[in-house]
C-alpha cells in the first residue's frame, strides 16, 4: 500500500514531468540526427557496428513511432491528466479565497515587499498609477486598502496542460485513426479510392510557368464522387488552398510526366495505356514488360547525364527498361513517337503530358488537436501575460502608511514598478533635472552608473535594509526621502517563516505551487 | 527587382551591418574601460542600425513585391531584425546597458551570418506562397529575438561573480537579471508556441499533414521543450539563478541550430528557409 501511494505520489509529481520531459528532448535530438526509416543494413554500414545494433535494437531508426516513444509521451499526457485533476479544488479554491485582505494578513509571506512612505499623498496614488482598483477595509481596528489584478491568471498553466493533454491525445488518435492516401493520374482519368468511398476524376491539371520557367502554381480540377450516397462534388485544388468535400481534403502533392504507351504486334495493337513515371506496360502474352523510367521533355545529355533544359516540351524523350521474365533486358533512351521494336513487338511513348498526385486525407482529430493549440497559448498568456499582483496598505494610527505588493511571476520586477510609482507621484520635479545620460533619470552623473539605472535605487534598497541613513551618495538622498524603509520580512513574521523564507526567497514560485 | 532598388537596399543593409559592428565594438569598450558615454553610443548605434534595417527590409519588400520573409538570407537578416527590436524593447524597459554587451555581438554574428548568403530575390515557389508562413515567420523573428536577448541576460548573470563589487552595485542584482530573463523567455515561449501552431496549420495546408517530424520541426520542439522544462524547473527553487541562466544560453544554442544547424546538417523539407 505504501508502495502504491508512493508510486502515485512519483506519477503526478513535476519531477516525473520533469524526467519524461528530458527523455522527450532527449528521443526527439536522436530522432532528428539518426536518418529514419533506411533499411537495416544503411545503420550497419554507416555507423560502427555496436552503434547500428544498438539503433535498430532500440528502434532509434523509427524513433517516433517506437513504442517506448509512444509510452512516453503517454506517461507524460498521465501525469499531466493527474497533476491537472488533482490542482483543480487547490486552484478553484484559491481564486475564490485565496486573493482577500484576510487571506494575504493570514499568510504573511517573507516574499512580499513592503514600504513605509512618508507623504500621504504619494501613497494614495500608487493604486490608480498601477491601475489597482482598492477596496477599503476595516480590520481589527485597522484600516487597509486591499486591490488585486489579473486572479484569473492562476489558471494559466492549468488551462495550458489541458490543452497539451487535447494534443497530445488528439495527435496519437490522429495517427492511428487518420485517412491518408492518394491519387494519381492525367485530365480525363477517373481513379477508384477504395478506402475512401470514392471515385476521384482528374478533369484537369495546369502548371503554371513564370517568364523564367520556376512554377507559379499546380493547379487541378478534379470531381469526387461517393460512393454510397452517389453525390458529387467538383472543386479546384491547388498548393497552399486544398479541395474541400465529403469530410476530406484534397491536396495538390506532386506532379510528374506520363505518356499513352502503346503496344503492337506487327500492326496489330495489343495494349495501350496511360505510364506514369516508374509504371510499367505488361504483355499476355509472353513475359515481356516495359518501364516508363524517366522523361525529358526538352532532353539534353552533354555526357554527364541526361537533364532537360526547359520544362517545356521541345525534345520529349522517355528512358525506358525492358524487363524479360522478370530479369532487366535493356535500358535507353528515345524520343517519343519513335519505336521500339523487340522481335516482333514494338512499343510506342506518345503524348506526353504532366499527371497530378492528389492526396487524400481525413483526420477526425484535427479539430480537438486545433482547440488544444489554442487553449495552449490562451494558458500561457494567461499565465505570463495576466500575472496576479496584489497591492495592498495599511493606515497607521499616526497617519502613516504601510504599502505591501506581492507577486509570484518576476516579484522583485513588480516590486520595483510599485517602487517606482510610490516615488514618482512625489518626485515628478526630482526626475525631470538635468540627467547626463540616456541612463540615468534621476540625475546620476558617474559613468559606472549608466550600467543600469537601477543601480541608485539597489544602493538606497540595500541601505534601508538595513538602517535608514543620510549617509548615501547623490540621488540615493534624494529618494529616501520619501522610503524611509523598506524590508522583504512582515514584522509579524515568526521565526520559522523568516527561516523558510530565506530559502523560499531564491524561488517566488515555489510557495505558490505550494500553496495551489 | 530594379536596380535602384537593389543598390539602395544593398547601402541600407551594410549602413546596418556597420551599425551593429561598431554598436558591438562600443559595447565591448564600456566594459572593458567602463565607460558609460560608450554604452549610449552603442546602444544609439543599435537603434540607429534598427532604422536601415528597417529600410532595407522594406526597400527589399517593395522590390520583391511581396513580404521578404521567405529564403535563407531574407530569414536571417529578419532574425537579426527582431534581435535588435527585442533588445531595444528590453532596455526601454529594464535600462540595463551592460546585457547589449553580450547580445550585441549575437546580433552582429547573425547579421553577418545573413551577408554571407544569397541576396538574389526569387519569386516563390508554390508552397511558400502562404499567408500563414508569413505569420510563421514574422512570430519566429520575435520569438528568436527574445531568446536572444535572454540568452545575453543569462550570460551577464553568469559572469555577475567575476565582476568586481563596485560595478556589482551599479547593476540590478543577480535576482533581478534572472528574473528579468525569465520574462523575457516568457515572451519567447509564447511567440515560439504560436511560431509552431502557425507552420502546422501552414504545413498542413501545403502538404495534408500538420505534423510530420521532420528534422526542423523536430528542433523546434526540442527547443521548445528546452524552454518549456526551464519555465518547470524554475518553480522547483533549487534550480533558479546559475542553472537557470545556463538552460536560457542552452535553449538559444538550440534557436541556433534550429536555423542554421538544421538546414546545414540534416537534409529537411526546409531547406530552402
Ligand atoms: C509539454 C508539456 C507541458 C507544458 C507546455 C507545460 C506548460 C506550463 C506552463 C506554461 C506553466 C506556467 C509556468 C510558470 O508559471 O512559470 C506550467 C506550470 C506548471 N506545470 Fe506544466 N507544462 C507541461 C507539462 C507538465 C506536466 C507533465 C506536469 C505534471 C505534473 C506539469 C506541472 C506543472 C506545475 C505543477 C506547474 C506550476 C503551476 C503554477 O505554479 O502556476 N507540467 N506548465
């Protein structure tokens, strides 16, 4: 039992998120430098032998269809399903009650900064230059300001889990239960897709050439038919804009050459069909067979090999290879229309003409693969982009007042906005005096300072930590005299939450995490 | 693309490719002799070099008579363009001169790095002709810059300790430098998660399939997953500071090879971006 709880406990844990993470990035980086899908004997040949077994033994050759690959990223989708279920109550709770007066008072934290400003007015003001709306509260005998922004942001990295669980899950069905096939022919041809229920008529098929010959487009009319129900639909597809009918898409994938081959005994024609590059043209009646191998519509050969000069077709020539009882016989090159005679056969390449490869696909899947993108990028931006801050004060019974912020995302960043707010209210004078640097705002005239402008304000922050002094260079002066103090710790801190924090302080995040 | 236009396009980019080199050279010279005039110079020289970088991206546009987004060369010099956007926006905001130090010569390297390539404008080929590569693109220069720029914080924050104390105070604190990254790999991640969704929608317009690991894609998502395991191993505390910074300058060493490795090394339907 103990076990089980233990196992449990590893299953919904970062750390697990973590090591499968690392084993993800780790697959990906050998799937990515080891060519995939060779045949065995390319690892054996090209890698040393002990490297070769070892990659086909562990399937990095098919690395992202191997099984334990799969069981990975399955791993993964569970933790994240476990982490998600289990932080729902702890979120929910927390968006709830976890951003009030009381809530903050309750749980002092060493991470929230607090300043003690001496004029009233720059206080008042911080609110509304953040663009804080406080909320006015009574609380044992104290008055306080209590203003939160962006609550909805702690559920940005719960939203972006759900949507990787959607992808994750949607592209492993899509893989499995996706439709994908293709379709190939010249204008005219009618094609049967038997997986798909239809029967696919290439009506027709235009390259367009620029001035230079580079391809502008593919371009294919084609009509689908369905089978069961009998309907039809016609459409253009083309690169980068697919034919759209009966729940699939039709793709502009490739094109080639083909040619009507035609096949004779003596006068008599015996066969005549439409080859495309690689197909073959058969005869009954003895085992001979002939190869559309290659074509150039404007052949030129210089002895390096045969190319062609244009893709128009000035000096078509086929390639073709006469297999006899399934053995290669002769392999060469002729210019369509002309003949090539075996005994008493002859073939004939004529009409050459450009043939379309339309691809076929359904994905049920897509759509929740879609919905999990976007839930995605809605979680980080809620994530990063709406970061809950709090800003809180307290009026002292002198009059005096006691501003607190606190932060999980970047605290020290939005301490340092607070800062700047409570003391450009007072200081908009200070500020504008002449600077010498692009620098340095608030009139610091020693180079080393141009490093940041933030230097003044570290110096003064490291000074008041301590004991608030006159004894501070330059501008430091000047702006202590509106923060007299300022500490990381609550008064009313205990000891041990002094001591957790110091070790909390290196991480802001983690007593959130804690906390959710 | 007329000749006027290739020579003002040509001036526009070596007035940026100048701009940067002294920019850096400047940068190099504050921290060597810690002079504070050098470091505006040089951060003046960036934005001016940001101006004809700007020019010459539009000039070559006009040219082209379509978004220059679409070959080694216009992606490179695009890329460098959204480093020097990135880095002008993070010093608006955090005012840190010493990190152009370190991303300035990034930012030289990868506009070098563009020189050396093809500038020869082509018409595009059937599949490049996409409204959603544009997007793909233009999200990837941001996300590329960011991380860039991140890259440059987290090296500042780990030479931090060989600094002597006295420059020490004059720089936000180690805290504060990896917080500062953190936001803006933030950014980046964000950027690099649309970059992904935008070229599957792209890829799957163009070839039926959304996803097909093909080696560039691969390394986008491995350095995605880089960035995505940086932003969990922060909320674990005992990884925030060094480790951090270093995963930042290890996920940008993947940017790199997702742009430049990939298209060397290993054969891709990209190739030719
Ligand atoms: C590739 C998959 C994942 C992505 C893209 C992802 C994304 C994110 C993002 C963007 C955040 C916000 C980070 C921040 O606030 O700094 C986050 C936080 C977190 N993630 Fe993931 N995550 C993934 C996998 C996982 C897994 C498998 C777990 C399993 C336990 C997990 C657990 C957490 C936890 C506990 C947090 C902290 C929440 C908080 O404090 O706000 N993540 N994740």
């Amino acid at each position: 039992m103990k076990l089980l709880k233990k196992i449990w406990g590893v299953f919904h844990s970062m750390k697990c998120a973590i090591v499968l993470l690392v084993i993800l990035t780790a697959a990906c980086v050998a799937g990515s430098l080891i060519p995939q899908g060779e045949v065995a004997s390319y690892y054996t040949t090209v890698y040393p032998e002990w490297a070769g077994k070892l990659i086909l033994t562990i399937g990095l050759d098919d690395m992202f269809s191997v099984w334990w690959f799969i069981v990975m990223a399955g791993l993964l989708c569970l933790n994240l399903v476990l982490c998600s279920i289990l932080r729902f109550p702890q979120l929910l709770r927390n968006y709830r009650e976890g951003y009030t007066l009381e809530a903050r008072k309750k749980r002092n934290r060493p991470e929230d900064w607090r300043w003690m400003p001496r004029e009233e007015t720059s206080v008042r003001n911080v609110f509304s230059a953040l663009h804080f709306k406080p909320i006015a509260q009574e609380s044992d005998g104290e008055t306080w300001q209590y203003a939160v922004r962006n609550r909805v942001g702690i559920w940005g990295s719960w939203i972006c889990h759900l949507g990787m669980i959607a992808v994750i899950i949607g592209f492993g069905l899509g893989q499995k239960y996706m439709l994908d096939t293709y379709v190939y022919g010249v204008p005219g041809q009618e094609k049967q897709v038997e997986e798909a229920g239809l029967c696919v008529a290439i009506d027709d098929f235009e390259v367009k050439l620029r001035d230079d010959y580079t391809v502008e487009q593919y371009q294919a009319q084609i009509t689908v038919k369905d089978e069961k129900s009998g309907k039809e639909a016609s459409g253009t597809t083309r690169v980068n804009a697919p034919f759209h009918a009966f729940g699939m898409d039709f793709f502009q994938n490739s094109t080639g050459w083909a040619a009507t081959a035609k096949a004779y005994k003596g006068s008599e024609l015996l066969d005549e069909q439409v080859l495309c590059q690689g197909e073959l043209i058969s005869l009954e009646e003895i085992p001979l067979q002939v190869q559309m191998t290659a074509f150039y519509p404007d052949y030129y050969n210089d002895g390096t090999g045969p190319t062609t000069l244009t893709p128009l077709l000035k000096n078509p020539v086929v390639i073709y290879t006469i297999y006899y009882d399934g053995n290669f016989f002769q392999m060469d090159a002729i210019g369509t229309g002309l003949p090539i005679q075996i005994d008493d056969y002859r073939f004939v390449f004529e009409n050459p003409q450009q043939y379309t490869l339309i691809q076929i696909v359904k994905d049920p899947t897509m759509a929740y693969v879609g919905l999990g993108g976007i839930l995605v990028i809605l979680g980080i931006i809620l994530a990063f982009f709406c970061r809950t801050e709090e800003l809180w004060m307290r009026e002292n019974a002198d009059g005096s007042y006691v501003v607190f912020c606190r932060s999980v995302k970047g605290a020290e960043l939005f301490a340092d906005a607070v800062e700047g707010a409570l003391r450009a209210d007072g200081e908009i004078a200070e500020a504008r005096q002449p600077s010498d640097g692009a620098d340095e705002p608030l009139g610091q005239t020693d180079d080393e300072s141009v490093l940041s402008d933030d230097g003044g304000r570290k110096s003064e922050r490291a000074a008041s930590e301590s004991v608030p002094s006159d004894d501070k260079g330059g501008k430091s002066d000047q702006t202590d005299n509106k923060l007299t103090a300022q500490m990381r710790t609550e008064e009313n801190s205990g000891t041990d939450e002094i001591s957790a924090g110091t070790k909390k302080e290196e991480g802001e995040h983690v007593t959130d995490f804690d906390h959710r | 693309m007329s000749q006027t236009l290739i020579t003002a396009e040509n001036i526009l980019f070596y007035v940026t490719v100048i701009a940067y080199f002294v920019s850096t050279a400047c940068y190099f010279y504050y921290f060597a002799a810690r002079s504070g005039k050098a470091a505006q110079i040089a951060t003046a020289l960036i934005a001016a070099g940001f101006v004809f970088h700007t020019l010459s991206l539009i000039v070559r546009g006009i040219g082209a008579g379509r978004i220059p987004l679409s070959n080694q060369f216009e992606f490179a010099t695009a890329f460098a363009w959204g480093i020097a956007l990135c880095y002008l926006l993070a010093y608006r905001k955090f005012r840190v001169s010493a990190m152009g130090t370190f991303i300035a010569p990034i930012l030289f390297l990868i506009i070098g790095y563009a020189a050396m390539q093809s500038r020869e404008v082509r018409d595009l080929m059937p599949a490049l002709q996409s409204n959603w590569l544009v997007l793909h693109v233009s999200t990837a220069i941001i996300s590329y810059g960011s991380f860039a720029v991140s890259c440059g914080i987290s090296l500042l924050y780990l030479f931090y300790d060989r600094l002597s104390a006295e420059r020490q105070s004059a720089m936000p604190d180690k805290k504060k430098l990896d917080q500062m990254s953190y936001r803006v790999i933030t950014f980046g991640f964000l950027f690099l998660t649309i970059v992904m969704i935008t070229g599957a929608i792209w890829a799957q317009r163009a070839w039926g399939h959304y996803w097909t690991w093909d080696p560039k894609e691969t390394w986008s998502f491995i350095t995605w997953l880089i960035y995505a395991l940086y932003l969990h191993l922060r909320i674990n505390r005992h990884w925030i500071g060094k480790r951090t910074a270093m995963f930042a300058v290890i996920g940008f060493v993947c940017v790199i090879f997702t742009f430049i490795g990939v298209n060397t090394f290993i054969p891709s339907i990209h190739s030719y971006a």
